[in-house]
C-alpha cells in the first residue's frame, strides 16, 4: 500500500469534515428561533425582551456569523464543544456521560446485524432445501419495509406484554439490552443480506469457482475459502456506509425505550433548540462516519490481493556489446591463417 493513498485519503477525510461542519453550521444558523428564546422566552419567567439580548450576549449569539464561525469552528480543534444554552452544562460533560450507553448499543447492534445477514445470505445460497433458500431470499425486503419504531413498539407488545419474556420498564443489565438491539439490528442486516447474497451469486459465476469445485472441495471449504472472501468487499462497504443508519436507529430506538443515550440527548436537544450540542452530535457523528470508511478503503487492499501496490520490477539491463579490438582480433585471425 503506497504512502500517497493513505495521505490522499486522510485529506479526503479531512475535507469531508470540513465542509459537513460548515454545513451544519450555516443550517443552525439559519433555523427560525434560537435557543436562548426556546429556554428564557417563557412569560412566566417574567424577563424582559432587554435581559434575553443580555443573555444572547453571554453566549455570543448577537456577534457576526463569520466571527461565530470562526470562533466555534477553534473551539471545536481545541476539543471545547462550548456549554449547552438549555442546562448551562458543558457540551463534552453531556456527550461523555451519553456515549458509553449508545456506544453499547451500536457495537451490539452492528454485531448482531452481521451475524443475521451473514445467516441469511448464507442460508439463501447454500440452503438444503429450494423452498428454505426462496424464503430466506425474500426475508431482507421485508425488513427493509420495516420502520425501526414500529420494530420497537412491537416487540414491547409481543415480547413484553404478550409473553413476558423481558420486562418493558424497569429492566436492568442485559436484560434492557435485548429488545433495543434486536430493533437496532433487524433495519441493518436486511442491506447488508441483500448485497452478500448478490455478491455470492457473482463469485459463484466466476471460473475460479467451478475450477476448485472439479478439483474435489466440499461445499464448506469452497464457502468459506473462495467465495465469502471474495464476496465480503462490496458488505464492508455497505457496513460502512450503513453507521448513519445505525446512528439515525440509536435516535429512534432510545427514545422508544426511553433509554438515556446520545439519541435521547440529540432527541432533547432539537426539542429545546439547543445549538451548541446538536453541533457537537452531528459533527462526532460525521468524525466517526468518516473514520469508519476511511478504514474501509485502508482494509481494501488487505482483503483483496489484486488491489495491493507492487513495485514496479527493475528493466533487465542491455546486453554488453562487444569491444571494437575484440571483434577485430578474429578477423586478423583469420587472414593469417589463409
């Protein structure tokens, strides 16, 4: 892998968060509203329309845009998220005490999501029966239909209620993980299943295939040897590519499950207008976005051979001449002895 690829890619990703935070930014700005009217507009506070211009001034929000820009966007390399208009507790204090629950939840998610799509496409390549492969074939497009808080509400119905089997309030430990991962899960492994049974069907077509299969591989060895890994770059891609899903399902799903997290935070923070953290959320959530593509596109060339750089083997040298005196020496050779 060339040192080049790996600096074209960071600056990539370099410039990927410069203009998401920008975005960001400028959407914020141009909301109707601010937060400081959203907190201290309440007449029953009694303030006056001069003490919240005095309260927009201890926040900064009455100085120009691009100096507010340019300001957030120091604070923001510095590591210092600013203070949230609606608490007036800092940013990073609100994010650090959040993420270690929805962080649980996305890593479990994911993992959960993997394991049922690599079930799924394996069963609906390789299973015994046709009418096994045909239902499991059409399992990812009905997930895919699926909304992640009806997901939600009916397992509470069914799983709770019904049955009994995880308490809906007041679950503690593992136990209040079940249901939201399986909600988490179910929307992410349909994509993932339909493009590695795409990818399996395109590997199995290949000539490579029906050469080890006319050598005597079992069915198992050529699974697991030949086609999964061949099959496995367009899925890491679609991994990547699904973590603003999985960020969108930790919203919904810790609202529904009434789950203290990033996504009940990012919930909270849009209904009371809170600028400062909903910058913060969407712009660690672009960081981590981008980090996992970028590791992505790094674990490319580990997985496939034909993607690795070589380096260029070296000209084969030209063959010597021989010297003037050497070629002449036989010609006098041969005049003497005529």
């Amino acid at each position: 892998m060339r040192i080049s690829f790996v600096v074209r890619r960071l600056l990539q990703a370099l410039l990927v968060l410069a203009l998401a935070y920008t975005a960001v930014y400028i959407l914020l700005a141009a909301l109707p509203g601010d937060a400081v009217l959203a907190r201290y507009g309440n007449p029953d506070l009694g303030l006056t329309p001069q003490q919240l211009d005095e309260i927009r001034t201890t926040y900064g929000s009455d100085r120009p845009f691009f100096a507010r820009y340019f300001e957030s966007l120091g604070a923001f390399l510095r590591g210092d998220f600013g203070y949230s208009v609606y608490s007036g507790t800092a940013v990073s204090t609100l994010i650090l005490a959040a993420l270690p629950s929805t962080l649980t939840l996305a890593v479990l998610g994911l993992a959960l999501a993997v394991f049922l799509a690599v079930t799924i496409a394996f069963t609906a390549t390789y299973g015994s029966a046709q009418w096994l492969r045909r239902l499991f074939r059409n399992l990812p497009p009905f997930f895919v239909s699926l909304p992640v808080f009806w997901i939600g509400i009916i397992l509470i119905q069914v799983v709770s209620f019904q049955l009994g089997l995880v308490p809906a309030i007041g679950a503690t430990g593992p136990e209040a993980l079940i249901l939201p991962v399986i909600t988490i899960a179910i929307p992410i492994a349909a994509p993932l299943a339909q493009v590695l049974m795409r990818s399996i069907d395109e590997v199995r077509a290949q000539p490579f295939v029906t050469v080890v299969r006319a050598r005597g591989a079992s069915t198992s060895w050529l699974l697991w040897r030949n086609v999964a890994r061949n099959a496995l770059l367009p899925t890491l891609t679609m991994a990547g590519l699904l973590f603003g899903e999985l960020v969108g399902g930790a919203v919904i799903t810790e609202t529904v499950f009434a789950r203290a997290g990033v996504g009940q935070l990012t919930a909270q923070a849009v209904a009371n207008r809170d600028t400062p953290v909903l910058l913060a959320v969407v712009v660690l959530s672009t960081v981590v976005f981008v980090f996992i593509n970028l590791i992505v596109d790094l674990l490319y060339p580990v997985l496939d051979a034909r993607l690795r750089v070589k380096a260029p083997a070296p000209a084969p040298k030209p063959a010597s001449q021989p010297a003037p005196e050497q070629t002449a020496k036989p010609a006098a050779t041969q005049g003497a002895l005529r």
